[in-house]
C-alpha cells in the first residue's frame, strides 16, 4: 500500500490519542448521575437565546449526524480514496470511523447518563458521551489529515475542522439532548480516536 504522512509526529499523535481517551474515562468514572452544575447554567442560557434560525441550524446538524446523510459522506470520502488508490489511508479512516461510534457506544452503556428534561428531538441511547460529537471530532481531524499536507500550512484548515466541530456539539446542547460536559466528552473521544488511529498507521508503516 501507498505510503502516508498524515503527522510530522505520528508517535506524539498516538500519545495525544492516548490522553484524550484518559479524559474521556475520567469523565465517564467521574461524571454524576445529573447535570454538573456548568451543565445545568450552560442549558439554562441555551433556553434563553432560543430563535428559529439557531433552531434550523441545530436540526440541520443533528440531521448531518445521523442516517442517510452520515452515511453518505463517510461513503464519499471512503469512495474518493479508493478511486485515487490510497489503500493505507482508506483502510485507516474506515477503522477509524468504526472505532469511534463503537466506543462512544459502550461508553453510553457502561455511564448510562440521563439525558437533559425537554430535548427538541429524540436520539437514541444515554447522554454521557454524545455520539453526534464523537463522530464529528473524528471525521474532521480525519478529513484535514488525509487531504491536506502535514505541517504549518495545515493550520487553517484545522480552525476549520475546529469549528465544525463546535458547531456539532452546540447543535447537541442547543436542542437539549445532551449536558455541555457530554459534547466535550464526545468530541475529546472523537479527535484522541483519529489522532490514533492515523497516528498509529504511520508509525508502523515506518516501523
């Protein structure tokens, strides 16, 4: 298979990785049953700036967060780098897309977090951590790793990614189906598994 640079470091990656798994855990050892009281305040003031485009921007993320439209995009991505025949980097986003919904899953079941009163929609599973979070952390770390070029001129591209992100986890928060602690939790979980994951593959391609 082709070989890949998707990091300058890919071992300081994987150790990142590493780190934000052992937030995340902490966080699912620590976390209460209920809100913390940042959780409750943060969902409090999500009441208070309620209006109808912030309302259509939050269902148009929660909408790119679940079937067909996730799937749609992970399959786009999976068909552009088959057809350029990048064989390690399909392989590693398409573990690195199963890893991180699988983890976010388990992590539901073993926390089994109640999910804040009055959600505007229905999702599926606890609160602790948010899969929509999770899934956008390691999709946009994934896209900036596989189709741009490992160094500073990167750096843009990453607010990007940076941004997407926070404008998935708000999305969660704003319809009051998931605690603030929740969505940190998720995205920290997504970015440590593409961090990982990518970081992994080119190390032991290098190894």
């Amino acid at each position: 298979m082709k070989a890949e640079r998707f990091f300058s470091r890919p071992r300081e990656a994987v150790w990142g990785g590493i780190a934000l798994f052992a937030v995340v855990g902490l966080g699912a050892i620590l976390i209460p049953s209920g809100p913390l009281g940042i959780d409750q305040r943060w969902a409090d003031a999500m009441k208070d700036i309620h209006s109808e485009f912030l309302r259509h921007v939050a269902l148009v993320s929660n909408s790119l967060g679940i079937w067909p439209w996730r799937a749609a995009a992970v399959a786009a991505i999976a068909c552009i780098l088959l057809a350029t025949r990048r064989l390690l980097a399909l392989v590693t986003f398409a573990v690195a897309e199963a890893l991180a919904p699988l983890l976010s899953t388990l992590l539901k079941a073993l926390v089994d977090r109640p999910r804040p009163p009055g959600g505007q929609v229905h999702p599926v599973g606890s609160s602790y951590p948010s899969g929509h979070a999770t899934d956008a952390g390691t999709t946009a770390v994934a896209l900036v790793l596989l189709f741009t070029a490992a160094g500073p001129g990167r750096r843009p591209w990453w607010i990007v990614a940076g941004l997407g992100i926070v404008v998935m986890a708000w999305s969660r928060t704003y319809l009051q189906v998931h605690w603030l602690s929740d969505v940190v939790a998720g995205a920290a979980l997504g970015i440590g598994v593409a961090l990982a994951v990518f970081g992994a593959a080119q190390w032991r391609r290098r190894a």
